[in-house]
C-alpha cells in the first residue's frame, strides 16, 4: 500500500474542521454573543421633573378672550389662551402664571388685542413653566401679533420657554423686562420697541431683531450663546452691557446702528457688523476671547472707545470705509487693528499705547493710516 503523505494528512484534517463549522453555524448564528453589559454601565432612567407646587386662583385652558380681563395671584394656563383684537389683558403686581402642557398644543399667550404688565420692583410680574425648575422650551411663549396698541410690560420676567417674549408686526414698550433659560429671550420681527432695562440671560440667543426699529436704554444681555442679533434693522444701543456670551456679543447685518456708552466684555467675539452704517462712540470693547469689533463693507464712525485686552485682534476690517479717532488701543494679545482688505483704513488721532502700534495691512494691500498719534493716554481712560 502506498504510505499517506504528510501533507494529504494535514489537508484531510483542514476538510474535517471546515465540516465541522458547517454543520453547527446555524446554531453559532443564532447565539447571542454579545458581551454582557456591566451593571455599573446601565445609565438610570432620568428622574421625573417634579412640578411646581401652585395653588391657582385663576385656570385657563384654550381660551379666548374677547373682553377686557385682569390677572392677579396665581393663574395657571394650558393650552393657548388669546387675547382677542378688542380686548385688554391687564396683569397686576406680583402676579404668577405658570404654562403647563396638557394633552394638546405647547400652552402660549397670544396677544391681538393689548396687553398692559403692571409689576413693580418690589412685586415682579413672573411668567414661567409648570416645573418647579424651568426650563427651556418648557412652553412657548408670550406672542404679540399684529397689534399696534400701546402694549406695555413693566418689571416682568419671563422664563422656561422657547421664545420668551415675541413681538411681530407690533409695538411695545418694556421696561425692566427680562427673559431668562429659554431658547430665544426676544424676538422682534418688523416690530417698534422701546426697551429700558431688563434684558436675556442663559439663552441660545438673548435678543433677535428682524426688520424693526429699537430703541434699548441700560439692557443687561449675558450669559447667552449669542448676545444680541440684528438683521435689516435700526438699533440704537444706549449703555447696553452685552457681557459673557460664549460665540458673539453683537452680530449685525445690514443694520443701521448706534452703539453709544455701552459694553461689550467677555464675549466669544465683541461685535460683528456686516454691511452696517452707524457709529460706536464711548463704549468698552474689552477682554472678548477672539476680537473686540470686526467691520466687513460697512461705513461706521469709530472715535472715543477703549479696544483693550482682547484675545486676538482690537479691530478687524474688511473691505469697509469707517473713521477711527480718538480711540485708545493697547495690550490686544494680536494686533491692535487688522486690516485684511484692500481699502485703506484711516484712523488718525488715537492713542496706541506705549510702544509701537500694532497694525497688519495686508502685506501693503490695505494701509493703515494711523498719523498723528496722541501723545498721551486719553484721560478718560483711567482707570479702566
């Protein structure tokens, strides 16, 4: 007989073995061979939010109101309650009113008619969810559409919802008015506002302006991803404080504005105006983490702020035809003005600290024209 070789030997085990798998697969196939998942690895089912405790002398749910009506105490609302196009809903000092979701749409106030807040500093109107803890989106908001009636709101907050206060098509006066833990604070859209005081905090974005006209007078916006946002609008910015907003204190497009004696310190960027027209006189563009104002296509007059201590860049510009003076740069970790375009920028008559001003101008593209110098640190900025 004729002996077995070696490798016929190991081929014949190889056959064997791919058998073998063959035959039991379907039972490997539908084993389940997922490791076990540790205890510890588990994430608990999140808690329950514990609702608010609240003892309402006032319940609404889905209502229209088409006569004048008074709030006061606590007022609990579900669904939507309207205030019709002839009517007043005047809400008194220290009033509550909590926005809970029932079974249908994410409760609301609209407003076609008037509206009239009547809190004081000592007894705040409060607007906010149903939770013992509000948050964002929580409801959606107080809406005014379409009214042009003298609607007035005085020492209010509102908070916890998805737009705190929208104004649409509307006018409104606020005053010491604040919108706090919501998606958007203010929305105002084709809208005439008077705002005095008050402002946004912890929000995505704490004020937006679209196509209106704004007059803001000692506004606090902080602590929000974007501070104020303005598109095709007219704002004037009076001792505004925009402060510790993460991504942009201030973004502009196509707006006039007027920023006069105001702040903008602490933001992720300062102020970021496209195609604008205005001025920034007398405001503290200060300790932003990237630049204190960006100018692109836009013609501002730029004289009597302190640019200082910025993470980047003072000034950036772009293609723009503003004027600098009397302005004091210094100690901004990039340059003090930054010139990407090709359009001169001309900024005579300011002080730029004690060594030598720090300018980019585009490898000659972009000049700079930075002469005379002050000679002395403006006495205005002392201090500061």
């Amino acid at each position: 007989m004729k002996a077995i070789s070696r490798n016929s030997i190991r081929a014949a085990l190889s056959l064997l073995a791919v058998l073998q798998l063959v035959s039991v697969w379907p039972a490997l196939a539908a084993a389940d061979h997922s490791a076990p998942t540790p205890v510890s690895a588990v994430a608990p089912a999140p808690a329950p939010r514990p609702l608010a405790s609240f003892d309402a002398t006032l319940f609404y749910r889905d209502r229209l109101l088409t006569e004048d009506t008074v709030w006061r105490g606590q007022v609990l609302v579900e669904g939507v309650v309207t205030v019709g196009p002839q009517a007043t809903l005047t809400v008194e000092p220290g009033t509550l009113v909590r926005f809970r979701r029932g079974s249908g749409q994410p409760p609301a106030l609209m407003i076609q008619g008037r509206l009239v807040i009547l809190g004081s500093r000592e007894e705040l109107v409060r607007f906010t969810s149903g939770f013992e803890t509000p948050e964002a989106g929580d409801w959606q908001g107080v809406l005014l559409l379409g009214t042009e009636k003298k609607n007035q709101l005085e020492n209010c907050l509102i908070e916890g919802a998805q737009t705190g206060l929208e104004v649409a098509f509307s006018n409104v006066t606020l005053r010491n008015v604040a919108a706090g833990h919501s998606s958007t604070g203010m929305r105002f859209q084709e809208a005439v506002v008077l705002m005095e005081g008050g402002g946004a905090s912890g929000c995505d974005t704490g004020l937006l302006f679209s196509e209106s006209e704004s007059t803001m007078r000692g506004a606090k916006v902080s602590g929000n991803r974007v501070g104020v946002s303005g598109k095709r609008s007219s704002l004037y910015l009076s001792e505004v404080v925009v402060s510790g907003n993460r991504e942009a204190g201030l973004s502009a497009d196509g707006c006039r504005l007027r920023f006069l004696g105001g702040t903008l310190t602490g933001n992720g960027s300062g102020a970021t105006l496209l195609g604008c027209e205005g001025a920034i006189t007398g405001a503290r563009l200060v300790r932003n983490r990237d630049f204190g104002l960006s100018l692109t296509t836009s013609r501002m007059r730029i004289n009597g702020n302190l640019v200082t201590g910025n993470g980047q860049n003072g000034i950036m510009v772009f293609d723009s035809s503003p004027l600098a003076w009397d302005n004091a740069f210094f100690e901004n970790a990039g340059y003090d003005v930054y010139n990407a375009g090709n359009e001169e920028f001309r900024a005579p008559g300011n002080w730029w600290g004690t060594g030598t001003p720090k300018i980019f101008d585009n490898n000659g593209r972009g000049k700079v024209m930075n002469t005379p110098l002050l000679p002395a640190r403006p006495e205005w900025t002392l201090g500061q």
